[in-house]
C-alpha cells in the first residue's frame, strides 16, 4: 500500500482476487484495476508518481502505467519464487524485489543487474527499501545465517559496488516492517514484540523503541519531512507518532481485523490501512490533524 508523491491517489493490492486498485484519494472512489497474473505480492509508486511497480507469485515484478493501466514491462527474475516486496530508486532508474533474495533490475531496459545474496539459513525477505539518497538498498529478513532462527536481520548493500555492508541483528523473531526516515539518518522497524524500533543509519544500532501497541507491529511509513511515522499493527490499530518527541499522538481504530499495511500522505494528513489474507477486504481512510 503506497499513497502517490502528491497524494492524489492509493494503491493497494489484494491476494484475494490478485488484483492492485489505484485509488482517488479525493474522491474515495477507484480509478482503475490492473490484474496481476499470478498471485500479487508489493506494490509502490514510483517517484514520479506515473507508474506503479507490482511483485508476484511467479518470481517476477511489472512496472505499470497509472494514467492507461498499460503494463509497461516485466522484470523476470532468476528462481522459482515469489517477488513479495518491491521499492523504485530515488531517482526512479532501478527497481528492487525481495525473495528468498534481492534482485535489482534495470527499470528502463528490464536487464536484471545484481542478485543479492542473503546468504544460507534466512527465511524469507518480507521488505525492501532505497535510503533517500539512492546509495543504500536495504532487506527486512526473517533470519541471517546458519544460527539466525528466532531473529530477524537488516542487512544493507551499497548499490554502486553491490558490497554488502553491514548485518544489523534485528530485535525482534521477524523484520516484518521498515521503512526510512526522508531524512537518512534514521529508519524503523518492528521491533522487540510488541514494540516499534528507531534505528541510528550511521551507527547501524537502535537507538530508541516505541511502546503502546499489545501486538506485532506488521508496517511502518514516514511522512515527507520525516517529523511522523504511522505503524500498523496486529492489534487491529494505528499509531501515529511524533518521531522528535518519541510518542505517540493518536491511536486509530475502526476495524476487527488485525492491520498489516500503512501508507501516510506527504503532508501527514491522511493514512491509509488494510487487512492481509483473512482481512475484511477493505482499505480505511483517516484524516488526522
């Protein structure tokens, strides 16, 4: 689930029917489907807000043209698995998927240009994200190396010499949810049940975790400027908060259902959220002050 740069429109993506919605925010209505063969996995926009990036059961991803719905082109990966997460570059040129490894792929030829390997004994990748300036890519995994069961990892590449730099032993069973702070100093994951981490990019250590939710956190997003973040959780709430104060300012309910996608617009105003498998099938809209 992504809000566009503008805001304008969501997408979202169902496994039940397979199919990615794009959303007009303004008007709460849908704008148009796009049916992804396969089985859907990640969705995001791209930086210029014109296409939308899909992942999927068939270990490739499709780059899609929002204001036609025209898949532009598809991105084949090289193993008989699924593409469950994906992120654009900064500058929009290369497009990341996740699982079992990290592929990059060249957005406008499709050339897959690296595969990033995790390494024996992980689990699954469960997220994918660029740091703002383009020179980090980073995998939220379940695991690293042969001793890693019960703790999940951030491992991060450089993307100009493809080196991996660093290993951060995560805090929690699973790294189900990051997300980078726009500033670049910062990014967030779940962290020690049921908790929120706020991890030092530099120093590759936590350096602060929020409580208030009573069950895993499932999703994170910042706001353009970075001053908000929004967590997702399987306690069926939101959270929103103040990333310099470190609380939490508002809690948003309205659904049975245990939440595991967030998205928040540029300007902090409007969070999305949605169900996973067993959801209600439907995406809420907050307005927040």
């Amino acid at each position: 689930m992504a809000f566009s740069p503008d805001g304008r429109f969501l997408v979202s993506c169902s496994m039940n029917d397979d199919t990615v919605r794009v959303w007009d925010v303004q008007a709460r209505a849908q704008n148009r489907a796009l049916n992804v063969e396969g089985g859907v996995g990640g969705v995001t926009f791209s930086p210029d807000g014109q296409q939308v990036a899909t992942g999927n059961m068939r270990a490739s991803a499709d780059v899609w043209d929002v204001a036609s719905g025209r898949r532009l082109r598809r991105f084949a990966g090289d193993e008989d698995t699924s593409v469950n997460t994906v992120a654009f570059s900064p500058d929009g040129r290369l497009l990341a998927g996740g699982n079992p490894h990290v592929k990059l792929w060249d957005v406008t030829t499709g050339r897959l240009v690296a595969r990033l390997s995790i390494g024996a004994g992980h689990h699954g990748v469960n997220r994918v994200a660029f740091s703002p300036d383009g020179k980090i890519v980073a995998a939220a995994t379940d695991g690293f190396g042969a001793k890693s069961f019960g703790r999940g990892a951030v491992l991060l590449w450089d993307v100009s010499t493809l080196r991996r730099v660093a290993v951060l032993r995560g805090p929690a069973a699973t790294i189900r949810a990051m997300a980078f702070n726009p500033d670049g100093k910062t990014f967030a994951t779940n962290g020690p049940y049921p908790k929120v981490a706020l991890w030092d990019v530099a120093a590759r250590r936590v350096t602060a975790t929020l409580s208030g939710h009573v069950e895993s956190v499932s999703a994170v997003a910042f706001n353009a400027d970075g001053t908000i973040l929004v967590s997702a959780s399987d306690d069926r709430s939101i959270r929103i908060w103040d990333v310099a104060a470190r609380r939490s300012t508002a809690v948003l309910n309205g659904t049975d259902h245990p939440i595991t996608a967030v998205a928040i617009t540029g300007d902090g105003t409007t969070v999305a959220g949605g169900g996973g498998l067993f959801g209600d099938k439907t995406v809420r809209l907050w307005k927040v002050q």
